[in-house]
C-alpha cells in the first residue's frame, strides 16, 4: 500500500499540526482542510504539503467530508490534528496487502496532560481510520462524534497511533464545554424529556464506570480527573438538553 492519501482538518493547531505532518510526510499525498486558522496553522502545514485548502468551519463531519472529496487516491487515512502515526503503524501501513478488506481500525495510544493512559477505556480505542475512497462514506448527520461508514470487511491493525488528546485541564473543559453543546443539539429531537434525577443518575454512572469498572484508579490522579471530566461531560450533555427542552419546546 505505498499510495495514501493522508486528510487532517484544524483550525489553529500550531501546537499539534507540526508533530501530526512529520508523522505523515511518508504519505504519496498530503490534504490540510484548514479553517481559516488565525494561528500559524498553515505556516507549518506549508513545510510538508502544498494541498492546504481553507474552508469556513461547517462542522467535523462537513470538513471531514470535504477533505474526501479532495483525495487522489483509492486509500485514504484520515487523522486529526492532535493525532500522530507511530513508526510502527508507517511500516505496518505500507507492507499491508488489503487482502479484500475495504477498512482498518487504528488503535489509539491516548495522553492526556502528557501522561499515556492505560485504564478507563482508553486502552481499547481503535478508531477507523484508514479506507477505500470508493467503500466509504462521513456520517455527515453528525454534529459530534462523526465517523465512517464502510461497505466491505473491516480489520484491525496492531500497531498504533498516538493522540494527544489534552496538554491542560482548561483546553480540555473548553472542548468539553463545546461539544456537549453540539451533543445536545445533535440529540433535541430524539430525546425523552430530561429531569433533575436523570442528569444525576447520568453522571454519576458515567464517572463510575471508567473509574471503578473500568479500573481509572490506576492511572491515580490522571485517572480521577478523567472520570470526574467524563461525568462532568454527561452531567453537562443532559443539563443542556434539558435547557434546550425548556427553552424550545419540541412541536407535536
């Protein structure tokens, strides 16, 4: 497989960008679907590809879809900005013989403040990444958590990718607080009216679950404060659907 498209969208990564095209410069073709960045975004991404298009920010899933689009070749593996291909998965990568298979799932090694997290789930993060053009297909429906849809077998690879998923706490609930607002408009229509006890009973499972079953305390501090962050990610995904629910009653 020594013809890839690689497709990454940002919009001011300049801390990221740099490390995830290194990653990549191995790639036949490289596509930056920059959002007009403000940063030096695109300075950087000019250093190893010249296919650097700017596109008004419409979504993850509009950008990822546009990027597509753009993509000469028949594979494409698609990154984003805090994400790097470890050596292993570039070796791994280009001797693969697809062997009829139309997808690859890409296990994460997932960091957060700058410490690799082996609990709370994020040990078994595969993520599929790497396809045919032809086969496949963004959930553009999606306002948050997109992804791919591929028509054909899918397979697992063993080497994996790196993601730097959060250098500080403050970056890390400014993104929660982001896209729990596109979690709750992504699901206004389809939910069941929201209470008090349910945005509870939500989060507090939802802390529980990486931190007990999921055994977060292992990982210590690091471990902690991602379970509270995920709790805190339901509690604020169910309060601000309930808050859309009061505000903007659904019609009958």
């Amino acid at each position: 497989m020594k013809n890839v498209s690689v497709i990454i969208i940002a919009k001011n990564e300049e801390k990221n960008i740099r490390g995830c095209l290194e990653s990549v410069r191995w790639a036949e073709e490289i596509l930056l679907i920059d959002a007009f960045s403000i940063d030096a975004t695109v300075e950087i991404a000019k250093e190893f590809t010249a296919s650097i298009y700017q596109k008004e920010w419409e979504g993850f899933a509009n950008q990822k879809a546009y990027a597509l689009s753009l993509a000469r070749n028949d594979w494409v593996l698609s990154l984003d900005a805090d994400e790097q291909i470890s050596p292993q998965l570039k070796e791994e990568i280009l001797d693969l013989n697809d062997e009829g298979y139309s997808a690859f799932e890409i296990l994460r090694e997932n960091y957060f403040l700058n410490k690799k997290i082996t609990t709370c789930g994020w040990d078994k993060d595969y993520q599929l990444r790497l396809f045919r053009k032809e086969k496949t297909k963004v959930t553009v429906d999606k306002l948050v958590h997109e992804g791919f849809v591929v028509d054909g077998k899918i397979k697992k690879l063993s080497a994996p990718m790196y993601h730097y998923t959060s250098a500080s706490l403050e970056k890390m609930i400014g993104k929660i607080n982001h896209y729990s607002s596109l979690h709750a408009e992504q699901n206004y229509a389809s939910k069941n009216k929201i209470s008090g006890l349910s945005i509870l009973l939500h989060g507090i499972s939802a802390f529980l679950r990486p931190y007990i079953s999921l055994k977060g305390y292992k990982d210590g501090m690091h471990g902690l404060l991602i379970s509270f962050l995920n709790g805190l990610t339901t509690i604020l995904n169910y309060a601000k659907l309930w808050e859309l629910q009061r505000n903007k009653p659904r019609e009958n």
